[in-house]
C-alpha cells in the first residue's frame, strides 16, 4: 500500500529533483515519484517549461473553424504573452534563481506571491494548451492511452462527457484538466483562474496531461457566452499524440 506524504516531504523532496528539473530537462515522472512511495520506469524525458513564450507550432489560422483565426491571434499574442512578461517581471523581483523551470515555481508557489502565482500559472497553463492542440486532430487516442482512459472512467466516451462536464461547470474563469494523481492514477478536475494540478495550493494534485482554457476569452469572439458549443468544437482538436506522450513521462 502506498504510503500517504505529508507537504512538508513533498516540498523536500521536490526540493531534491531541482538540480534535475532547472538543467534544461523535466522528467514527467519527477513529479510524481517525489509525492508518492511507488517506483517506477520513467519512459519519456519532457522539456521543462522556461518562462519565456515559444512559437506557436502552427499558424492563428490552422485550428479554423473551430477556434477562429483573431481569437487564436489575440488570445496568444496578448493574454498569454502577459502572462509570460509578468511571470518574469515577479520572478526576477522575488529573486527566483535564474534557469528555474516552472514546474519547479509551481510546485512550491505557495511561498510566493500571487502575481508570480497568477502569471506562472497562466504561462505553464497556456504553453500546455497549445501544444494540447493541433490543425486535423479529430480522432480517439493511441491504444495505450484509450485503454488507461477506459480503465479509469468506464469507456472514452464517458471520459469526453465528464471531462466536458468539468469545463462546462467551472464558475467562472479557469481550466478543465485529465491529470495523473500521486497513485499514478487518471482523473479530471478542474482549477479556478490560472491554477493547476502541479500547484501544492490546488484543490487537485498532479501531473496534467490535458488542459482545457475556459476563461471567455479563449472562446467568446466566435461562440459569445456559449462555453458548450465551444469545447463541443475543441474536441475536433485535441492532439492525442501530444497527450499520450505526457501519459507515457508518468
């Protein structure tokens, strides 16, 4: 049986995976392995997340009709740009040590202030959704992913309609995400503002693997005050590839 980790061990041994997680390279399973007893073989080294911005892999346009061209162009560009700007603005101002990834802020983001963790968290969160998406992408995933999703939740189309309940019902602004809990276990929740799962002030905890942006600005432009129409249409983008590769680091 696994044993339950107090914070203080977590944030110990977080501490412990620094030197791993701020060389240029997060090992998906870091997280993990640091909140939980269990061993386990990591099979995939993830880029750790920088607090500059990266391109986006695909143009404003190229995720038509389901996202429109000038939300994509505004919503990047300006929202999750600031997040970057303001992220590093706080970071250099509470003398976070330079090269320290996000991940590793996160993980203990209580000890900081609420516009490092408003603004690391809508920068993590964003570079996560982009890379969640690709032009073309309507289809279920790969066998390994399909059949953890059908362990967990029953069968992919009840994931699709509690994950989907989850974006539609969180008041507010904020995310929907699929995540590993501390028991390598699949489960979705959802966050208010910027928050995640990789937080030790969130309501859930975890390694995020899907996230899903349902603050207006993500959607208003073209679907108004209907968040359901929109994440009925993101789900024709959601890049499984990407997803099962975060499923495979844990």
């Amino acid at each position: 049986m696994k044993k339950a980790i107090s914070r203080r061990l977590f944030l110990s041994q977080t501490a412990k995976t620094t030197a791993v997680l701020t060389s240029g390279a997060l090992i998906g399973g870091s997280f993990l392995s640091a909140c939980s007893s269990s061993k386990k073989t990591i099979s995939t080294v993830l880029p750790a997340t920088g607090l500059d911005q990266t391109p986006l892999l695909y143009s404003y346009s190229a995720l038509e009709p389901f996202i429109d061209a000038q939300t994509m162009e505004l919503h990047y560009s300006k929202h999750a740009a600031a997040y970057s700007k303001n992220a590093k603005e706080a970071a250099a101002a509470e003398n976070v040590k330079p090269g320290t990834s996000v991940e590793t802020l996160l993980a203990s983001v209580s000890i900081y202030s609420a516009k490092l963790r408003n603004n690391a968290g809508g920068h993590y969160n964003h570079e996560l959704f982009w890379k969640c998406m690709k032009p073309g992408a309507a289809g279920n995933p790969s066998e390994k992913l399909s059949n953890g999703l059908i362990k967990s939740f029953g069968s992919f189309e009840t994931f699709k309609n509690q994950f989907t309940e989850a974006g539609k019902t969180r008041f507010g602004s904020g995310w929907a995400w699929l995540y590993m809990d501390r028991d390598h276990q699949l489960r979705i929740g959802s966050t208010p503002n910027q928050d995640n799962p990789l937080m030790d002030v969130s309501d859930i905890k975890g390694f995020p693997l899907l996230g899903l942006d349902v603050w207006e600005h993500a959607y208003y432009l073209k679907y108004q005050n209907k968040r359901a129409d929109y994440i009925q249409a993101w789900w024709n983008l959601v890049n499984w590839d990407y997803v099962q590769q975060r499923y495979e680091s844990v």
